[in-house]
C-alpha cells in the first residue's frame, strides 16, 4: 500500500491510513465533471429534513441559464411511478448561491456559469448522478446548510 519499506518501518505499532481516503473530505470539495468544454460542479447533496428519500443537490455549470436545466441530470430512482428526470423543482441561485433568484416556473436568464439547486426523489446514496459532462460518484449526503434553507421552502415540499 505504501511507496517504499521505510513507509512502513516508520508506522510499525501505528495504524494508518493512506492519504486521502477519508469520504468527509471528498464531500468537501466540489465534485467535477468534465467534457467537451462542459464543466459541472457538485457543490453539494443534501438530505432534507421532513422528507423521507429526497435530497437536495446543488451544482454549477459552465453554462449559460437558457442552455441547462435540471431534467439534464439524472440518477437511479426507487420510486417507480416517476421517470429517472429530476426536473421537478429548480431553484436557481446567484453565482455565490447567496441569494434564490428564480424558481422552475420563472427560471433566470443569466450568464455562465449558472448555479441551481433540484430535488431528486427516491435516490439512494451512494449512487453515481449523471450530468451533461459526465458521471459524477456521490458518496453521501449532508444535512441541508442554513444558507440555502433560508433560501429554499423545505417545509412547502413536504
């Protein structure tokens, strides 16, 4: 597992792990997928709290508002009366992801890159999430942070 025997004489009597292997800090950093000039930027995936098998994922892409939306994003379900989409609800956000500047209904126009947030229903974690530049692992959810449940009506989408 390590480079070289004096890895593994200066850790003799410890137990360690290798670099990097901590699920934490892969959830700390936005995951990224890439192709074809298309960059998608995980920035989060949330449980939600009052809604049994619903998280909340968060992205940013490299893309205009008019060219994506959430139904470009997909993940296995198991909830067999809706499809694999996961466009029920957007929640588009300002570059930062301060501020909710429009909703499903009403979606933004605005500049690259585009920040949302969306809804995927039924959704077991661990589970690989398909966006327009590729497949992305997600290895776990978090809670919700403040930030966006003061932006978003959790409640309403119970």
């Amino acid at each position: 597992m390590w480079s070289n025997t004096s890895d593994m004489a200066e850790t003799r009597g410890k137990r360690r792990q290798p670099p990097h292997n901590n699920t934490s800090e892969r959830i700390q950093a936005p995951l990224v997928a890439e192709r074809e000039g298309v960059s998608v930027r995980v920035m989060g995936v949330h449980s939600l709290p009052y809604v049994r098998d619903t998280l909340l994922v968060e992205v940013m892409v490299n893309l205009p508002s008019q060219e994506v939306s959430a139904a470009d994003f997909n993940a296995p379900s198991n909830i067999q009366e809706w499809s694999e989409d996961c466009g029920q609800y957007e929640f588009w956000l300002n570059q930062d992801g301060s501020e909710l500047i429009g909703y499903w209904l009403d979606p933004p126009v605005q500049p690259a890159p585009t920040r949302f947030a969306f809804l995927l229903y039924g959704c077991p974690v661990p589970f690989t999430l398909t966006t327009p530049a590729g497949k992305v692992r997600i290895h776990r959810s978090t809670p919700v942070p403040p930030r966006l449940l003061h932006l978003i009506w959790i409640e309403d989408l119970a």
